[in-house]
C-alpha cells in the first residue's frame, strides 16, 4: 500500500536553515502537501506543490519535488524559534479518490 | 476567516460511555473527515464523508460511527468507549480537487479524549 516516509526529529541552530525529508511510494497525487502541528492544535497548511512542478518558493519556504526519486523535502530558511513543531508531508488524493496519506511528521527543535 | 470548528478541547470519559466529538465548518465543503492522532503513527483515517448522509470508512472504523445530517457538520460517536480509544481527534474539511481548489484540508484544533 501506499506509504509516506518521514524523520522522527530534527535540531537546528536559530538562523540556520532547516531541511525536512520526506519519501514516498505512491506517485499518483496531483498535489503534495505540507503542514504544520503545533502543540495542542490542528494541523495547518503551510504549502503545496502541484505535481508537474520541481520546486515552489514560498517566502521563507522552498519545496523541492524530486518524482524521479519520490522525494519531497521543505526547507526553512533562516529558522526561528517560532518554527518548532511538528511537520507532516502529505499526499493529496489521487483522481477520483478522497484519501490522503499523511507521514508520521518529523519535530523540529530550534535552539537559541 | 475559514474555520473548522470542534465542540470540546479536552474530554474525559469512562469506559463503556458513549462519546459524542462534534465538529461544524463554514466553509460549504463538500468533504469532511474524521482522523485519529497518535504518537508515532501520524494520521489515521477513520470515517470520511463526501456529501450529506453519506460516509465512507477510513483505515480504522472500528468502534466508531458517524452522522452527517447537515453538509457543515460532521460527528464522530463512540459507542462504547475503551481505553485504546484514548488519541488526539481532528476533523478536517475540503473541497474536491478540481477548479474549485487544491484539494487542501483544513483542520479543526483538535479534541483530546482520555478514556479511563
């Protein structure tokens, strides 16, 4: 079946750059997803990539698409502390289907 | 501004109550889902619904059911609650992929449910 492969933890430095990974089995969504869980709340849309696309820049946000390699990563620029969270990727539904397969998400520690 | 709405933050129950988790959107999507959250596992889908009086079953239906009377609201109702019932419960909704949008969810804040 189908199956989204995520880090458990990530520690940054506030400042640096974070890079979360994300690998995949099934490539029939349109679009790709990534949100971001902070403690004690829902899960909030942070930024797509349409499925034709191999990178999308979202002011301190790039998501790089690799279909080749079913390989989604999201990168953070210049990481704050208000960044800690819980980071899932997420497969939208393939045509005609309403099932969206989510990562176990990856925690993002920054450090002062 | 767009909002999923779940009735209660934070329930406690005991064992073999029946529990009701509400959850109300103002956004007229047409999909509405139930997950379950647990450490470790992520995101498991238990009911989904795309139109009124409609369900589907998700990966983990059992001991649960749904109602969808009206298209914003959509409540998960546990009928006999047990302890491995204890999780993290979201609702979300979405529009159907297509022109009207990306497909995105949108999540409520979450119901955390302790059974003892």
């Amino acid at each position: 079946g189908e199956d989204v492969e995520q880090s458990l933890f990530l520690s940054v430095r506030e400042g640096d750059s974070s890079v979360i990974n994300c690998t995949y089995t099934d490539s029939s969504s349109t679009y790709l997803y990534w949100y971001k869980q902070e403690p004690g709340a829902g899960l909030q849309l942070l930024t797509y990539i349409f499925s034709n696309m191999d990178m999308k820049q979202d002011q301190r946000l790039t998501v790089l698409l690799n279909k080749k390699d079913k390989h989604l990563s999201l990168r953070i620029a210049d990481t704050q502390t208000g960044d800690s969270a819980i980071y899932f990727c997420a497969l939208g539904p393939p045509p005609g289907t309403y099932k969206y397969i989510f990562g176990t998400g990856t925690r993002l520690k920054v450090l002062a | 501004d767009v909002k999923v709405t779940q009735s209660s933050r934070y329930l406690v129950k005991r064992t073999g109550e029946k529990v009701f988790l509400e959850c109300v959107q103002d956004m007229d999507h047409e999909n509405m889902f139930w997950y379950r959250q647990d450490p470790g596992l992520g995101l498991r889908l238990i009911y989904f619904s795309y139109d009124v009086k409609m369900k589907e079953k998700g990966d983990i239906p059992e001991g649960y059911s749904v109602s969808r009377e009206k298209k914003e609201r959509f409540s998960l109702i546990l009928e006999s609650a047990s302890t491995n019932q204890t999780s993290m419960y979201l609702c979300a909704s979405s529009s159907p992929l297509g022109a009207r949008g990306t497909g995105e969810l949108f999540f409520g804040e979450g119901s955390r449910l302790t059974v003892l």
